[in-house]
C-alpha cells in the first residue's frame, strides 16, 4: 500500500487554504455543510482537518459550501 502521508498532507492544505482565504472558521464551516445538507459536528470537522484524512466527497462539499468554484493544485 503506497504512503498517502504527501497527498493527504496536500488535501489538508488545499482545503485549510480555502477556508483561511475566505475568512471561515470550523464552526461557520458547519453552518454551510448543513445549510447542502451534510450534518458534521464542529469536532469532527476539526479532527478530519487535522488528520488530513477525508474523501474526496467531504473536500468537494466543503469547496462547494464556502463558495470556491475552482481550485488550483500548485502554483507552478
């Protein structure tokens, strides 16, 4: 099984980027996942970021919620 540490690491920081840009915190974060829908706690959000492990769902929802219609991967 490959070592997912990097790619998990770099979802982590896409999606932290993403939510320090526009200014919104795990609770307000919260607050939009469950205005589309997705009921998640204000610790599990947490520990999910923290941990860096979650799908590719869970970083689309959160994308979506906070209003980000496009994403870049690098800055090269």
């Amino acid at each position: 099984m490959p070592d997912n540490a990097k790619w998990e690491a770099k979802a982590k920081g896409l999606l932290k980027a993403e939510l320090k840009k526009r200014g919104v915190t795990y609770a307000q974060l919260v607050e939009r996942l469950s205005a589309i829908g997705v009921h998640e706690t204000e610790p599990n959000v947490r520990n999910k970021l923290a941990r860096g492990k979650f799908t590719a769902v869970f970083l689309i929802q959160c994308l979506e919620s906070v209003g980000a219609s496009s994403l870049r991967l690098s800055d090269g």
